[in-house]
C-alpha cells in the first residue's frame, strides 16, 4: 500500500510528477529539476516533506533514554534548540539519522527518515526500559520545508515569529496563518536556508495555500524530491540508504562530530576503539573532471583498474554545470586534489577528491 500525504490530490492538480518514495506517492519535479534547483538557490521554493516520521519522547527518564541512542550529547540542549545525529546499531553502523528537538526539560520531538520510521520505533522501543512515554505522531503530521535566501521574508506576514532572527537549528512554536501550536524550525537538507513547518494534516492545506499566497510576489514555487537530492548533495549532506545504512561506519561516514565519547550510548565503546584504531575507508566528495555522471554503486578505481572504493550519491550539479558524488575510498586516496577514476560501464572517467561543500 502506498501512502500519501494530506495534500497527494492538490500535487496531482499542480501537474507534478509523482513517484513512489519511502512507501509514500511523492512529487518528484513540477517544472523542472533545474528550474527547480535554481528557485530554492536564489529565491524561495516549498517542499512537501511530509513523509518523515515524528515521535515524542517524554517523562523524567526521556534524557536518559536519548543519550543512550542518540551519538550526540542531548544534554547540551536548551528549549528551542534542535540537534543532529545519528541512531548508532549493535554492530559498528547506523540506524538512521534524525534530529531531536528539546521542547522542555522532559518532552523531546524527533525526526526521523520517512523509509526508517517503523525501524526507528522498535530500536528506541527496545531501549525503553524506564517506561518513557513514546508517541509516534507521525501519520497525522505534515511538514512543508520552505527554503531559500527570501524564505524568511515570504513567510513573515504569517506569524508573529521573528523569522530572520531565527538561529540556524532553532524552532520556535506559535501561530502561522491563523493556525495555533504550530512549529517553526530554522532547520532544512538544501543549504540554501530557510524553514521547515510542522502541522496537523488538518491544517495542512490550509497551510500550504497559506504560504503560496503570501510567497506570490516572491516567485515562489512548488519543489519536487528531484531538486532536494541536487541541492543535498551540493552541500554534501549524506542521504541515508545511499552514503550511510546499516553497514556503514558513522566514523568512516564523517560523522565524528556528533559522535561525543564524553557520555555512554549505543556501541560507544567500539566506535571509540574504531576511532583510535582508524577508518578502512572515508566519504569523500568528489568532482568530475571528465564527461560522465557517476551513480550509485559505481566502482571508484586507481590510475591502475585497483578498485579503491565505490559511489554513494551522484549527480550532475545545476550550480556547478559539472558532476559531482560522494563515495568511499581507502584512506590514502581520500586527501582533497588527489585524483581517483569512476568506473562508468567499463571505462575510467578521472575525478578529483574535493571537500564539500561543492557550492559555497
């Protein structure tokens, strides 16, 4: 069964093109993949995200409960302040990624992949062992990411949330176009800045002709899955189910720095002797210098056919008219400048090791 969100039909009417996503019918592109890629970059474009996953953690033990999963340090947490990291497994690799917002002292929102949220639950349920009250909210939640250097201006006139004020990775609650209790976080996957809002599918429609309506002589514009992977990757930001998953070392993944030894989580006794011990490999990110798009799972080779790695992530970069990847690489060809070749159906297309992100 493929599921939908609360606004499938109003998709279907703006002439998107939809594909299957997570399990859910999502708007892949509407004019276009670069059309779309160029609005999100200069001006302001709307994502229906709304097949993530939400869960509320709460109780005096709900702390207690995130730092055992969570690699990063939730303690560090203010009210109103959102942090990343990852979910780490028994086994050396990753759950999933997600974000943890602090809504108080005992009250804490995740975020979680939409294609994970099932996984997720049982994983973070398995740990529960203080009865710390979990809801999954995540079917009755949509969430629109308006992104974009003109976001914070398109939207202003819908609440009194001082939006351009807003800090990078901070949310704020409060009324948005006339709906109550609605969250506001200075948080998105495009790098382009902007906001991501989460409402109760009731309000969902409402919302979305809220911001169109207030965004219109911004050019705003609908944006579809197709752009939200060109802009990720310019930026770098991993994708899970491409360059992390399961088998994937967080530490190989570049994932140290939400990885905090200073308390005891999930496999931090391994991941810390992985880290003393070092990586097989590393993700690296990766320029084209010959014509070719490298994809996933393409070999990643040596000036002599040695396989050195594979592709995670590839595409070809609107902003940069060139293609761009990530991949993992044995460690001594993952220096930025050092050249490396993607093996594209049998032939060595030369690329150079560059750090994102790709796009300033």
């Amino acid at each position: 069964m493929i599921k939908n969100t609360a606004i499938t039909d109003h998709h279907i009417a703006l002439g998107a093109k939809m594909v299957p996503f997570a399990g859910f019918s999502m708007p892949v592109q509407y004019s276009g993949i670069n059309d779309e890629h160029e609005t999100v970059r200069t001006g302001v474009g709307v994502f229906d995200v709304s097949h993530m996953g939400e869960f509320i953690i709460k109780g005096e033990k709900a702390l207690d409960l995130l730092q055992k999963i969570s690699s990063n340090d939730v303690s560090k947490l203010y009210a109103g302040k959102v942090q990343y990291a990852y979910i780490p497994n028994e086994t050396g690799g990753i759950v999933d990624d997600f974000l943890t917002y602090k809504i108080d002292d005992e009250t804490y929102f995740l975020v979680v992949n939409a294609s994970n949220i099932e996984k997720d639950w049982n994983w973070i349920s398995k740990y529960n062992v203080d009865g710390v009250e979990m809801k999954n909210i995540s079917d009755e939640t949509s969430l629109f990411a308006v992104q974009g250097p003109k976001a914070a201006e398109a939207l202003q006139s819908l609440t009194d949330i001082e939006l351009a004020s807003m800090e990078y990775y901070t949310f704020e609650k409060g009324v948005f176009a006339g709906i109550e209790n609605v969250l506001v976080s200075a948080t998105g996957y495009t790098g382009a800045g902007g906001f991501e809002i989460y409402v109760a599918n009731k309000d969902a429609q409402k919302v979305w002709d809220a911001i169109f309506e207030a965004g219109a002589a911004f050019n705003i514009k609908p944006i579809g899955l197709g752009a939200r992977d060109t802009l990720r990757l310019e930026m770098g930001f991993c994708l899970y189910g491409n360059d992390i998953d399961d088998e994937t070392s967080p530490l190989a993944a570049g994932l140290g720095w939400v990885t905090k030894f200073t308390k005891d989580f999930v496999n931090s006794e391994n991941l810390k002797l992985e880290k003393e011990n070092g990586v097989k490999e590393k993700l690296v990110g990766f320029e084209m210098i010959d014509r070719g798009i490298a994809r996933h799972d393409y070999p990643i080779v040596d000036a002599d056919d040695n396989v050195i790695g594979r592709v995670t992530s590839g595409t070809q970069s609107p902003t940069l008219k060139k293609s761009i990847g990530l991949g993992y690489v044995s460690p001594p060809f993952a220096k930025e400048g050092v050249e490396i070749y993607i093996s594209i159906r049998n032939q060595k297309v030369k690329a150079v090791v560059k750090k994102p992100p790709f796009v300033k």
